[in-house]
C-alpha cells in the first residue's frame, strides 16, 4: 500500500513539473542609430516546432517586424522602418528558432544636440516591443501581456557584450501564460550617459560624435572660407 501511495506521489510530483515547463524566449534589443532586435526561441515542444516551421505563410522572418510596424501605424506612429538581417535560423537538434530585424525611424528613435556640450540626447520608446502574433493556427505570441510594465519598472543591470559592460534593463515577466516564459533586455550603447527611464521611454546621452566636433570647430569654417577665397582668385585669373 505504501508503494502504491508513494507511486502516485512520484507520478503527481512529476505531471506538475512537467505541466509548468514552458518553452521560453528571450528578446535582446541593442540601441544605436536603430534597434538591432535578436529573439530567441528555445525549448518548444516537437508540435509547436514542426507547426512553426512547416507553416511559413503564418509566421518568417518578416512577420514580427512587419506587426511592429503596422501596429505603431495604427497609433498614427509613421515614421518609421525595418530591415531584414537573416532569414530565420531553425535548429531541429534543439527545437530552437533564432531571429533577427532592424527597427528605426524618427518616431521611436531619435535625437537631439546640446548645443553646448554637443553632446547626442537620444530618446529611445519601448513600447513597441508590446504586441501579439500568431506563431501557428493554435498559438500567439502575447508581448502586449508579457511585457505589459513600463520599462521605467524594469531591473536596471549591468549586460557585458564581449567584454564591454553596458548599461542594460532587463524584464522577466511572470505573467505565466502558456506556452511561454518570456524576457527581454533593452541594452544602451557602452559609452551611454546620465540614463533615464520614464514610462516606456529611455533617455541618454552619448559622447560628442567626430563630425558634430568638426561642425562646430572655427577651423572648420576658417577652412571652408580659406578655400571661397582660393576658388574666387583662380576664377579670376582664368577670367583675365
């Protein structure tokens, strides 16, 4: 009788670890002059792979960035564009699916000048990594759930990139809705100053780029007036 007891115990334990194993995907987005956006899908069960895979026409490489963008149309955010990096990358070893797109325009990433430090002040949303996609017939994708907190509630942490740290923040979210573990990391430029989260947006500034020092340089215009002088003189001695 105690074996029968402790048996079913072993089964009941087992069913319920198995039963909150979910597949996981993780979103890394690293910002520059755009976002270089990778996810990663792992663990997906043998179903949910094969549905993925032999069912191109729901869910590829362009699906994801093209939602994004047709779902920032509708918040009348038309400014801006993507790019295709890769075609996706299966791999049935590991039941895991890799992709990777550009996201970029004024409307979700840009920048201003200070004029005296010349410093870049970029403004940086996140609120578009929030929206749902079909992956197959059976299964959505639900970021608008899973990332539902503003980033400003983030963790703010430290993200080394071969061997550079850099200012990160990072959300595991503990929605718990099948068949997903989801997080996701929002990776700032290593050189990324006085850093500031409000709502979805992340403000920072960046060091003073080559070409802002040499348009603000007076030996840049010294340089450019020096040479109007020269063009104007060979013109008139071709002129004589």
């Amino acid at each position: 009788m105690k074996k029968i007891v402790l048996a079913s115990l072993l089964c009941l334990l087992l069913a319920t670890s198995i039963a909150t194993v979910y597949a996981s995907i993780t979103v890394e987005v690293l910002i520059n002059n755009n976002f270089h956006v990778a996810l990663n899908f792992r663990n997906l069960n043998f179903t949910m792979y094969n549905e993925i895979k032999t069912h191109p026409e729901i869910f590829n490489s362009t699906s994801i960035p093209r939602t994004i963008v047709r779902n920032l149309e509708n918040r009348n955010l038309k400014r801006v564009s993507w790019s295709q990096i890769s075609t996706d990358i299966f791999d049935d070893n590991e039941k895991s699916i890799h992709i990777e797109f550009y996201l970029g325009g004024e409307d979700i990433l840009s920048y201003t000048v200070d004029m005296t430090t010349l410093a870049r002040i970029y403004n940086a949303k996140t609120n578009w990594i929030k929206f749902d996609i079909k992956l197959t017939s059976t299964f959505r994708l639900n970021f608008t759930t899973y990332f539902a907190t503003s980033i400003s509630d983030w963790q703010r942490i430290n993200n080394t990139i071969n061997g550079n740290v850099h200012s990160a923040f990072y959300y595991n979210s503990t929605a718990g809705i099948a068949p997903f573990d989801a997080s996701c990391y929002f990776v700032l430029p290593e050189t990324a100053m006085n850093i500031k989260a409000i709502g979805d947006t992340l403000t920072f500034e960046m060091p003073p780029l080559l070409e802002d020092k040499l348009i603000d340089s007076p030996i840049l215009i010294l340089g450019a007036i020096i040479i109007v002088n020269i063009v104007v003189i060979i013109y008139r001695k071709v002129r004589k």
